[in-house]
C-alpha cells in the first residue's frame, strides 16, 4: 500500500463506525495489519465451503452473497461500503454457507488475515477488540435482516396484513 492510498484509507476509515472510538494513530497502527484488495465484476472473492481465513472490509463496490442451490446461485444478501463480511467464518472456523462475488467493476476491500489477527490481538489488543465489537454488530444486523425478512414471509403465507 502505498502513502496515497494509507492516506485516503485512513480518512475514509476515520469515518466508519468500525474506527469511531479509535484514534488516527490507531487507524494507522490498523492499516499496517490489513491490505487493500482489488476485484473486477463477477470475481469470486471467497467460495462456499472455504473455511474463513480473512476478514473483509467493503471500501468501494458492492458485494453479493450466493447460496448454491443444485448448482444454481440464489442471491441471499449485498455488502456495501463500510460493511464487514466474513466474520462468521473466520470467528467459528467452519465453512462459509455462501459465495462471496463482487458486483462492481472496481470492488476494494480490505483484507485482515487469520495471522494478521492473531498478531493484532496480542500487539494491540484495544484495536482488536474494537474490530470484534464491530464483527458483533455486523452479526446483529444480519440476524436482524433475517428475522425482518423471516416474519415478513410468515405474514405473507398465512395471508396477513396483506391485501
């Protein structure tokens, strides 16, 4: 990575709330563990069955989730800008449900290794617990997108609330 790209990286990061309660010094400390990874459209960034073993972080693009049903590929949910994806995965060690596919020309992410996050841990835990934290609100929110689109269905095959 070179300075411009730490530079805009930090200030981008600086505004994301995976960074919010970190300093720029932190930020940077970050930047160092991390890498910044480029996709074109329809590159598969991470395949179904793969153990997780990275992190990523959306900077630019959008990225698709594809559940393989008898070889067919369903869309099942998006990743945008300042989204993490990945961490159930990484976090459990078991393999990934779904597909990772970038939906944009110039998909970046970035990219946190198993062994990036091990040295995190030990070398800066307050960092690391922050990214934790934020791995844990991702999972919430995905949960909670289940759980919406869950009860909307119920509602819609037991006929109520519809016209």
């Amino acid at each position: 990575m070179n300075g411009s790209d730490k530079i805009e990286l930090t200030q981008f990061l600086n505004q994301q709330y995976l960074c919010e309660s970190l300093t720029v010094k932190e930020v940077n400390t970050l930047l160092d563990y991390i890498e910044l990874v480029s996709f074109k459209k329809k590159d598969i960034i991470a395949e179904a069955g793969e153990v997780g073993q990275a992190l990523y972080f959306v900077v630019r693009g959008e990225v698709a989730l594809f559940y393989d049903e008898g070889g067919e590929e369903i869309e099942v949910g998006r990743m945008k800008e300042g989204e993490l994806m990945g961490e159930m995965s990484f976090f459990d060690k078991k393999p990934r449900l779904v597909r990772l596919r970038a939906m944009s020309a110039d998909t970046q992410l970035l990219k946190l290794t198993r062994v990036k996050y091990e040295r995190l841990r030990v070398e800066h835990p307050y960092i690391a617990v922050n990214l934790l934290e934020h791995a844990i609100i991702s999972l919430d929110h995905l949960i909670r997108r289940v759980s919406t689109d869950v009860a909307t269905l119920g509602k819609y095959i037991r006929g109520k609330g519809y016209a």
